[in-house]
C-alpha cells in the first residue's frame, strides 16, 4: 500500500525553501497537522532564540495544489 | 554457531562495561560464564512491555533499541536509545514491574540472561555489581542531557546533538570510525525522540546536511565536520563518563 506524498515548502521574507522529495504521510489530514506542529516548533525555537519568525509553510499535494498554508503573524501596533 | 553468538555476546558486555568501568580479569572470567539465551528478534518488536514483570534482562548483541511511554492518545516519546553491550531493562533485576516499553528499531540480536544469574555474578563480583552501578548512573546523566534538549534546545541543536552523542557512544564499543556509523532508525523514531513532528525533523537534516555538517545515506551517517556539528548541538561529551579511571 503506497501512501499518498505531500510537499512542505518553507517561505521566508526573503526567499522561498522548495521541497522537491516531499513525504508519505496516510491522508492529508495528518500531513496538514505535521505542518501545524512544525510551524508551531518553528516559532518555539525563533522566540526561544530571541527572534521573531517571520514566515509561512505551504502544504501541497502530489498535484502540486496547495491545501494548507500556515503564517506566523505578528500585528503591527 | 550458537556457541560462537554466545561468547560474541560476552564480548559485546565486556566491552561495554569495560567502556565506563574498569574490571579485573576474575571480573571478565565470571562476564564470560554467564548463561545467553541468543534470539533474533524483528524490527519494531516490543521485548519487554509496561506491566510486565520479566526473569531475564536483554543484551542488546546487534541492532538498536528504544525505551518509549506513549501517551493516552497514542503519542510515542522515545526515552532513550541503546546501541549493542548495552542492557536497556537492566533495571527490571531490581525494579520488578516495567513502568516503559523496550523495543527493536531494526531487526536485532538480543542475548537474554536470567536475573538469578546476574543477581549472583553482581552479588558475588562487586566491581562487576560497580560497573552495572555505574552503567545505571550514567544512564540517568543521558536522561538528563535528553530532558535538557528537550525543554531548552531548537530543533537543530537537539538532532546535532544526538548525532553527535550516538557517534561517541557507537565509537566506545567499536561501532564508529572516521565518523561513520549506522543508525537505522525511521525519521519518525528520531521524531520521537527529538519531540519533533516528522517534517521538521525531514527539515532539519536537510539543512544540516546543506550545511556540510554531515551526510546520509540510508542508515549510515556520516559526521563530516564534527567541529560544526558539535558546536551546533553545544555537544560536550563529560556526561557520558566514557573514562573508566575518572
């Protein structure tokens, strides 16, 4: 049983991080969660660090459609 | 061919041991009496599970294994990783019901030994009960150095430092050189044990390995600048007590 392959393409400010392997993941609801849980890892570490994460990720699936795209976002006050 | 397994599992403890402790030869010659039941078991097999109340502990002969607790939900954390000489339930001699699981990774050789037989080679060896001592003491120094990375590294640090820690650990028993080492291990086992989600973690080693810090091929990695990666993961070897006189 293959299992169906997703991509997570990290954009930053500046640049845009393609993922050409990608990753099995059983449905893309798991796939969708993985990018949650990394984004919000992501931004642990940045704050952690004394940084502010600037950024998104982008699910796609093996069609290349985007099916989720997490932001970090900060409101300017 | 039984017999050889045997005397090779005796080898495997008393390198191990012979690692972190020092030991006189009445101490290997009783090491080497030792009764090994030799089995080869599966990869991702449980061997000892929670609640179980096991007579025999399990060397790890070939292979690699995980202590893991899952959560309700069925979150895996993997505890620890054991690399071959290693005793990973060791504690079940005095601690009499498992209160974690003991898994295969890969497919591994396990050699399993009756406590009553090391009950009485530790009873009657005290520098053979030290080293076991020791072993246990240094097991708690790996859970500490994990729980700190855990709580307070990034992700990169984490996985820098784990590569770095399996290199030093592999190298004491003879399973590294030049860098080289295999860890056949899932990406999803090194999730959980990072306590990171899977694609940070396919994230993670890509940019380590763009960054020249080290190579992967399969199961077999390579440290190519262990300055870097070292650095990276704030790797300092002192918890692991790889000096038996100190």
């Amino acid at each position: 049983m293959t299992m169906p392959r997703f991509f997570f393409q990290f954009q930053h400010p500046d640049r845009i991080e393609p993922d050409s392997l990608g990753l099995e993941f059983p449905d893309a609801r798991t796939a969708i969660n993985e990018a949650r849980r990394t984004a919000a890892e992501m931004m642990r570490d940045a704050a952690m660090a004394g940084r502010k994460l600037d950024g998104a990720i982008e699910v796609l699936d093996s069609e290349g459609v985007v099916i989720l795209r997490v932001r970090s976002i900060e409101d300017p006050i | 061919m039984h017999e050889r397994t045997v005397q090779f599992g005796h080898e495997r403890l008393i390198t191990k041991l012979q690692s972190i402790a020092e030991l006189r030869d009445a101490d290997l010659a009783a090491l080497r009496t030792l009764p090994i039941n030799v089995k080869s078991v599966p990869a991702n097999t449980e061997i000892v599970t929670e609640g179980d109340r096991p007579t025999e502990c399990c060397l790890l002969l070939e292979g690699l294994v995980c202590r893991s607790r899952t959560t309700l939900e069925g979150r895996r954390q993997i505890l620890s990783f054991h690399t071959p000489g290693d005793i990973p339930d060791l504690q079940s001699l005095h601690l009499h019901v498992m209160d974690h699981t003991v898994a295969t990774l890969p497919s591994c050789t396990l050699g399993f030994i009756l406590h009553s037989k090391l009950r009485a080679v530790t009873r009657d060896y005290p520098n053979i009960a030290a080293a076991m001592w020791r072993d246990t003491l240094i097991d708690a120094a790996i859970f500490r150095e994990w729980m700190l990375g855990l709580g307070r590294r990034s992700a990169e640090q984490r996985m820098a430092h784990l590569l770095c820690e399996m290199a030093r650990r592999l190298e004491a028993v003879g399973l590294q050189q030049d860098g080289i080492y295999e860890l056949a291990v899932t990406q999803i086992d090194l999730a959980d044990a990072l306590g990171l989600s899977n694609v940070h973690v396919n994230r993670v080693l890509q940019k380590l390995r763009t960054e020249g810090l080290l190579r992967l091929d399969r199961s077999t990695v390579s440290i190519l600048d262990w300055e870097g990666l070292s650095r990276l993961g704030e790797f300092e070897a002192l918890y692991l007590h790889q000096n038996p006189s100190v």
